[in-house]
C-alpha cells in the first residue's frame, strides 16, 4: 500500500495541541483525545482516499486489513472479522471511554447496533447484548484506541538493521522520564479534554452523581497540578497506588469524592493525564514476569524506594491539608 510516510511520521510523533493545531488549520474536527485525534488525521490525510465506512470495512480483504491496521499503529494480526472489529472501533471510539461502565449506561438499540457493527449475535435481552459487546472488547483489549508506544516515540525512524534490546528500551524509557518536567502545568487543550472527561454523559447519572462530577471538572487545572506532583514524587511512574494516592488527596481536600462512579472517573481521568504528561504507566514499569516482580520487590534498593514512596506520600498529604 502506497502513503505519505513523511505526513505519517509526524502524526505518530504529534502532541495533542500539535495535532490539534494541525487539524484546525485543516478544517478538521480537532474535538476527542489525543489517539482519537491521531486516528482521525491519519484517516483524513494519510489515508483519504480509502473508504473506512463499516460498509467499506467489509468488503477490504484479509491482507488489506492487516496493512490499514498497521498504518494506523495499532495491533495488525488476527481473523478477518477480529481485524473488521478492531479497525471499526478504532476509528469511531475512544478506548478510555469505551468501557464496561459505559455499556451499562446504554438502551438495548444502542447495545444492538454495536452488536450488528461488531458482527455479534443480534437476539437476546439488554443484558445479552451487552455482555456480547463487553465480549468482543474484552478480546480486542489493547489492540485498538492507542498507537504502539514505539511509533509513538520513534515514529518510522527505526532502523531494522539495528535492533533494540529490552534492556535498552527500559533504559531509553528512564532516560525520557528523567527529562520529564513534571512541575510544568499541562497544555490548555489537555485540561479542557480532562474536563470534558469528567462530565461526559452524566445525564444518565443520578442528580447527585452529576453535582459531584460538575464540582471535580471544575477542578481540572488542580488535578492536572496533583498527578505532576505526584509524578515527580514518584519517579513518573503512575500505577494502582498513584491512583490512590490521587484520591486521597482529593477527599483531604474537601472534594466530593465518596461515589464510586466519581472516583473511578476522577482515577481514570487522572491516569489519562499522567500517560499525557509522559508517565510510566503501571506501578513496575514494564515488569511482567512475576519471578521478576518478586525480585524487584524484595531487594533492599526496592524496599528503600518503597519507604521513600510512603515517606513522599505522608508529606504530601501532610502539604496539600494546609
């Protein structure tokens, strides 16, 4: 397949405000997240001659599929149906939204469109429907709605004849992290796009539920604020004890944090900023092998990281009280 690779080189390297910018100079919609964004422009600049309508998606064969997929930075492999899926996703959703909480708040024709898109099963209740759609994500599960962290970084500069260890990678990745400024506030566009997260589809939430949310979006600029901190307390890692953390600073400070449904979308919307700000996401970095997890854990150097971790915490709760 025949496209621009320099125009795709800079899509896949582009910021939010960038892409941004670059879309309003072009009369596109620059509305939605940063990979929402990204998708869009590549659709519309790389790959604007190409029909990627659900009707278009179906009559593109196996191989055809495979390369669209790669082009957009996303996971290539699978069936013919699983690429179908993948793609139509990736072009009409945002990942971070497209959640199971999302699907609960859905009528049955929602839920039995996305069933017919998705090439599901279309008899059964609200709740069959539904629970064919959480399916269907379950198994496309990081392989849509984000580009490869690799592209992202290095666009379409790798060399093939220079391949680059797991070791290097991890080694690259703390070098970024340590050039980080996490105190620097985020871009306006990232704080109106957490805002809009925040209070996005709360009318089909209780009276309640909707106060609360309309109180943390207003607070946007200060979370954005709260996830640096702790970034740069942490060493720009961002996991399950970031989150907590986050929210424990919300509720000393008096925000109305206590719903489930409000903390989730404060953690997920957080956790959105980190990623933004250039956070290593999870609490181990790319640790995956539990026997390597056990070794992290129980060095001394790691229990010393962990008694700074918890020392950082207390002060900075003990700061964001006063």
């Amino acid at each position: 397949m025949i496209y621009d690779a320099s125009s795709l080189d800079i899509l896949y390297r582009g910021r939010l405000v960038e892409l941004r910018e670059m879309a309003e100079s072009m009369k596109i919609s620059k509305s939605g997240s940063v990979e929402v964004l990204r998708a869009r422009l590549i659709h519309s600049i790389v790959l604007k001659d190409l029909d990627l309508s659900w009707d278009g998606i179906q009559g593109m064969s196996h191989n055809e599929l495979g390369g669209i997929l790669k082009i957009f930075g996303i996971k290539s492999s699978g069936s013919h149906r699983e690429r179908r899926q993948r793609l139509w996703l990736h072009l009409n959703f945002d990942s971070r939204r497209m959640t199971i909480e999302r699907l609960a708040e859905m009528d049955r024709d929602e839920l039995h469109e996305l069933c017919m898109r998705l090439e599901a099963p279309l008899t059964g209740n609200r709740t069959v429907l539904m629970g064919r759609v959480a399916g269907v994500l379950t198994n496309q599960l990081n392989g849509w709605g984000r580009i490869k962290r690799s592209l992202r970084r290095n666009g379409l500069k790798l060399s093939v004849s220079d391949p680059v260890t797991k070791a290097q990678e991890n080694s690259e990745d703390d070098l970024e992290i340590a050039n980080i400024d996490f105190d620097m506030d985020s871009p306006i566009a990232v704080i109106e796009d957490a805002h809009d997260s925040l209070i996005l589809g709360i009318d089909t939430l209780g009276p309640d539920i909707q106060r609360d949310l309309r109180i943390i979006s207003s607070y946007a600029s200060e979370i954005d604020r709260i996830v640096g901190t702790i970034l740069r307390g942490c060493g720009g890692i961002w996991g399950e004890g970031q989150r907590e953390l986050m929210l424990r600073i919300s509720k000393r400070r008096g925000w109305p944090v206590n719903d489930e449904a409000v903390r989730t979308r404060l953690a997920r919307v957080s956790t959105d900023i980190a990623e933004i700000r250039g956070a290593r996401i999870g609490e181990f970095g790319r640790m995956s092998s539990n026997s390597l997890l056990r070794e992290q854990v129980i060095s001394e150097s790691s229990a010393q990281r962990i008694r700074q971790k918890m020392e950082f915490t207390d002060s900075l709760l003990r700061e964001m009280g006063t």
